[in-house]
C-alpha cells in the first residue's frame, strides 16, 4: 500500500512560535518539554542546538536562542487547517501526529499525473500557508516519513541520515530522493539507524546486542524478535522490514464530526439553549456536507455545570436538516431543563437539606450516529411523511423528551382474546411490532369493546334472585342466573341482561402465564360491564362506559 | 368515555393525529373499533408532574387532545391552556369538568341492546346526549347509536369539550 507523508518540518517550533507574538520560525527557537528540547528551528540547528540537550546546554550553544514551552493542543489545533488544506485535494487524511499526516498515495498519484507530482502539489498546498512541508513516498506510512525527512534539505546540516551505500536496487537516477519506487522500501530502510524507529530503549538495547541498522534489525528472526522483545518489538520488527503496521484510513473516523458548543456562562433558559442550539446544528450540517455526508441518527449530549454527561439519540426517517436538529436539540435541552427545574422544585417543596439547585448546561456536543452519503434519503416523490405528519411527530418527540422514555406509548394491534391483550402499548421510537401476532385468536371477546379497560380489576359481588352468590363451576357451568351485581362494596344494581359464561384457559402449559377464567357481560341500569369469574371469585375487568 | 372516543374518531379518520393524556384505563381496542386511526395516536398515561407542560407541547402540532385534568389544575392553568389550544386550532377534550368550556356532552341516557337473559351478547347502545355550554346557548339533546351510526357531527374547531 503506497502512503504519502506530509511532514511539517519542526512543527513543535512553527506551533509554539505562532502562540507567542515576536517570535518568529525563522529565529533560533527550541521547543522544551521538561527542560529538554524537543525541537527546534534551523536557525537554532545552526548553532548546534539537538534535540534532547538540556536547555542550558543549548542556551550555551546558542546564546541569542528563544525557548518556548511546548503546548500538544497548540500544535493540534494550529495543525487543522493544514489537513483542512490537504484534505481538500486528498481525500482520506490520516494524522498520525500534529504535523504528521498520512494519505493513500495511488489516488493522488493518479489525479495529477504521478507521484512526484502528487507529493509536490500536496507539500506546495502546505507551503502556500506558510509552512515549510516535505512530501514523501514509500510501501508504508513509516517508510514515507523517512523519505519525507531524508528529501529535506536542512540548512543545519542534520546527521547524515541518508544511506551511505545507498541505491543498491539500482533506483532510476531521475526518481527524486523523496519517493522510494513500489517493492524497495526494505532496500530503502535498510541503511537507516535503529534510532529511526522513535524507540529509544528498544534502539539502546539494539545497539548494545550489535545491531546497528534497520536492515540488520529486519534480518533478525520474527518469532525470536516477539519473544525476546515482546509486541512492540515486534511491530517494530515489522516495520524495520518495510511492512506496514496496517493501512491507511480511507475515511476520517465518525467521531470528527462531532460538533462541540461550549457555553460560558452556563445556560439555564431554553431560549438561550436555542440559540446556540441552532449555531451548533448549522456547524454540525455543513461539517457534514462538506464530506458528503447526511446524517439519519445523532446523539446529542449536554454536560451541566456539576460535570454530569447527559445524552440521548434520536433517530429520524430521513436525512436531518439544520432546523431538525436545531429543533431536537432544542427539545432536548428543554426536557434536561424543565425536568431539572420540576425535580428541584419537588426536592424544594420536600424541604430537602441536601438539595442542590439546577445546574446550568455548559456543554452542548452532537455527534452523529450514523452517517451516509448524500443521496441515500431522496424525499418520496408522492407521499411519504406528510408535512402535518412531521409537525404531529416533532410535537410527540418533544413530550417524549421530556417524561422520558416509556412516558409516550403507541399502541398497536395485537393478538389475544381478552380486553387489554389485543392491545399492545410500545414505547414511542421503539419498533411498531406485537410480541404477539394478530392471525386468529378463536374465542376472542366480540365487538363492540369495552372503552373501560382498568388497568386494576375490582372485586365484584354477584348475587341471584334469592340472595345466594352465584358461581360458575370448573365447567363453566353458572349455578343461576345473576339478579344484583356490587362492584367494591357499591350499592347493588340490578341486572337487566347478561350472557356467558364464556369459558378461556390460556397458556395452560405456561405456569407463568396460564391463565383460567370466564367471561360475562352484564347489563345494567347505569352501563354495561365485563365482569370475569377467577379463583371462584368475581371481578370487573372493563365496562363498556 | 367511548362518546370521547367516539368524538376523537371523527377528525382521526380523515388524518387528524389524537392524544389522551393522563387516562390509563382508556379501551384503546374501542377506539380502533369506534374509527380511531391507531398508527395516529399516542398516549401519556402517566403524565404526573408535567400534564400542563406535556399538553401544551402537544397542542401545537395535535389536533384532538384527550385529557382527564388532575385534581389540582387551577384556573388559571386551564385558561392559560385553552387559549394556546385555541390559538393552535386544536380541541382538548375533557374528561371531567373544565371552568368555561365552549360546549359540553353529557350523557343523560343510555341502554344497551342484545342482552337476553343468559343469551346473546352487547351489540350497541343508545344514548341521549345533552349539548350545553358557551358555544350552545339553547341547550339541546339528541339520541344517538354507538357504535354503527355515523350520525355524529365533526366537532366545532376551536372547541373545549367535557364530556
């Protein structure tokens, strides 16, 4: 797998100059990190500042020397217009580390017409800003970062990096030093140092066994290098012999995508909310169509000012537009703060002691969960999701948002015979399919259905004419026909009609839920009711209010 | 109850979304059977703390809201709401009384038909139901069949109802 390096020359030093005004790249800077240098400028080099001198060390090498702290976030965050400005001719950029980047080099390679043109064009991208790039060529990300260092000219004059014996693959004369041609990485890093390898233990302990070069070290057995030197031994091994540790990402992960809105001070009105709300979807959209890129699924988090990571993933049938997500977020939001402010409230009113007010949100970040190329959502040509539809089901995200999940139910048709089973009530958002399928349930109750159905029966005393309870015996069989019906002690009423017993013996072979019963609607002067004998007792299950 | 079922109907038929809020015991198998479009209907059984709040939401985009007010809705609560549904072209039906309702439905009769003594079973029932209110200055009453008549009228948008 051909990779591309660009290599930002000291980029330590290019960062932290561009953090501290008066400073400029060109001086002689060195970047310190606990009290060594990590880098510094050619300027520096010059003089004879290392990397890894103690800075009175390098401050007596070059008395007019600039040293600067390192700051890593300053230098990721000055490296993202580089791999903005990189990405925008190469698609597919990997940062291996800030001021380190790798691409697939076949696509590039074949855009503009070879590699060497590739590599100028990109590190020319680089240059245009400002910064001093180097482009290398090679099987492998490790292999480019060589050649890209070793195509750099230093005014300083490095340490001979570059292969003494070099060219033994007998490389056309014309190739420029930076592209090492498909299948001579090994010959290529052969000559190289062990120090090349960024492991300065393994490359101590190297030397030290008498193995000087990259090419030697690859020459070694890999089994004997895994277990003498363990995993990373071994994936060093592997690299010092030209074979890549694994290929280039072809795609930026998800996770760059995420769009992350900071509020200071925190946010407590949901006004205020949407208004960044609406400033972090535009972000977050136009992140997204810039790669071509809609997204179906977003969690969006908040995080409030005691620190508590709040998030929730809402899910939609289509591509999600900027007042989409505006508006879930907004939604969101609300529901965090309304339901915050009911819950202080209800702690206040308990005269809670260790009750906290609400706290403000200060973080607000959406990171989709799912994306998909463009084009993958056209909106139906006839119908599809009405406009009222959309509206309807913006309204219940809303309210479902804010009870929480299982406040919003749906319900669909479900197989059973009783009242209560040929209803299933399904979470709103979740998939609209019975546990129970709805083909024939012989012995169903028939319609018309009860518009009462209590969610706890009542006990019910059923008399006869001569004041006797009635009783339906193991055969459905009723001892007499039933005269007063009481429902929990209420006064009786008289019964004007009824019918049944109908017999049902459910799920027999289920203990759990086996179920025995039967049936009887009674009529009466106020309504007409379903009463259900169970255990020898009466109950009323549902009226037909 | 199967009046606001019944009522609820009409609009779902033709596309209208529905929501009963706060009414756990509600049949939904009736208000299938009754003409509710069920892929058009969400319910709030425990709404709580949030009834106000979660009703308000839904008015701006449902069109027939059911609700049983809890006990301690103030005036104040329920004037605020019947204007932001009024204003938003929905109908909140009540299951119970609400102070300055626009029409009201009450049932002064009923009987159910298809019982016998020990046979048959409930095959529909008549009722009479008594129109009063703001909106119907001459009180009225008309008998009516549930199910299996389709002599209902759409109801009157804006309207309060309590049924």
């Amino acid at each position: 797998m051909r990779a591309l390096v660009l290599w930002c020359v000291d980029w330590p030093v290019v960062a932290a100059a561009s953090q501290v005004p008066d400073v400029d790249p060109t001086m002689p800077v060195a970047v310190l990190s606990a009290n060594r240098v990590v880098a510094c400028s050619a300027a520096a080099r010059v003089e004879g500042v290392r990397r890894g001198q103690r800075k009175r060390e390098a401050q007596a090498r070059c008395p007019g020397l600039v040293t600067l702290p390192r700051d890593q976030s300053a230098e990721a965050r000055a490296y993202e217009p580089v791999v903005a400005a990189i990405e925008a001719l190469a698609p597919g950029v990997e940062i291996v580390r800030p001021g380190l980047c790798a691409v697939r080099a076949n696509g590039p390679a074949r855009f503009f017409g070879g590699e060497d043109r590739a590599a100028a064009r990109l590190a020319g991208t680089v240059m245009a800003l400002g910064i001093e790039c180097q482009a290398g060529i090679a099987d492998g990300v490790f292999a480019a970062t060589l050649a890209a260092r070793q195509g750099y000219a230093d005014p300083g004059g490095r340490p001979p990096e570059a292969p003494r014996n070099a060219d033994p693959g007998g490389r056309p004369p014309e190739t420029p030093r930076n592209i090492v041609p498909a299948g001579k990485t090994p010959e290529f890093l052969a000559p190289f140092p062990v120090d090349a390898l960024d492991r300065p233990e393994l490359a101590d302990l190297l030397r030290r066994l008498g193995i000087r070069t990259l090419g030697a070290f690859a020459a070694l057995p890999a089994r004997d290098v895994l277990t003498r030197f363990g995993p990373d031994g071994a994936l060093a091994h592997r690299l010092a012999g030209g074979a890549e540790e694994r290929p280039v990402a072809a795609r930026r992960p998800p996770t760059d995508l995420a769009v992350r809105h900071e509020l200071d001070p925190p946010v407590n009105r949901i006004d205020t909310a949407a208004f960044h709300a609406k400033a972090a979807a535009e972000q977050f959209v136009s992140a997204l169509t810039e790669r071509g890129l809609v997204c179906s699924s977003i969690d969006i988090s908040a995080q409030t000012h005691a620190g508590e990571w709040l998030s929730r993933r809402w899910r939609h049938d289509g591509a999600l537009t900027v007042s989409d997500i505006a508006d879930r977020m907004r939604w969101q939001v609300e529901g965090w703060l309304v339901g915050a402010t009911l819950r202080g409230e209800a702690g206040e009113a308990a005269g809670d002691e260790g009750y906290e007010r609400p706290h403000g949100i200060t973080v607000l970040r959406l990171e989709p969960a799912e994306a998909m190329p463009a084009g993958a959502f056209p909106t139906a040509l006839w119908g599809g999701p009405g406009e009222h539809d959309e509206r309807a089901r913006r309204a219940v995200n809303r309210v479902h948002s804010l009870l929480g999940h299982g406040g919003v139910l749906v319900p669909v048709l479900a197989g059973g015979r009783g009242p209560d089973d040929q209803i299933e009530l399904i979470p709103w958002g979740d998939e609209r399919t019975p546990s129970r399928a709805a083909s024939p349930w012989p012995g169903r109750l028939p319609a018309p259905f009860p518009a009462v159905v209590l969610p706890r029966r009542r006990p019910a005393t059923v008399l006869d004419a001569t004041g006797t309870p009635v009783q339906v015996n193991g055969r459905a069989v009723i001892s007499a026909a039933p005269a007063t019906v009481a429902i929990n002690g209420d006064p009786p009423e008289v019964v004007l009609g009824w019918t049944g017993p109908w017999p049902v013996d459910e799920r027999w072979w289920d203990t759990r839920y086996a179920r025995r019963c039967a049936r009887v609607q009674i009529a009466t002067s106020s309504g007409a009711w379903l009463l259900t004998v169970e255990d020898s007792r009466w109950w009323l299950a549902a009226t037909y209010g | 109850m199967s009046l606001a079922l019944a009522v609820l109907a009409g609009p779902s038929s033709s596309g209208a979304w529905g929501a009963i809020v706060g009414v756990p015991e509600v049949g939904v198998l009736a208000a299938g059977e009754l003409g509710v479009d069920l892929d058009r209907l969400v319910l709030i059984p425990w709404p709580s703390d949030a009834w106000a709040t979660a009703v308000a939401a839904l008015a701006d985009a449902i069109d027939v809201i059911v609700v049983r007010p809890p006990a301690q809705v103030t005036g104040n609560d329920a004037r605020r709401l019947a204007a932001r549904v009024r204003q938003r072209g929905a109908v909140l039906l009540s299951l119970g009384e609400w102070a300055g309702a626009d029409l009201r439905l009450t049932v002064t009769e009923q009987q159910w038909h298809g019982l016998g003594d020990g046979f048959g079973r409930l095959r529909a029932r008549s009722m009479t139901v008594r129109v009063s209110g703001r909106r119907a200055a001459i009180p009225r009453e008309e008998r009516i069949w549930l199910p299996g008549d389709d002599s209902l009228a759409p109801p009157p948008r804006p309207a309060l109802q309590v049924v």
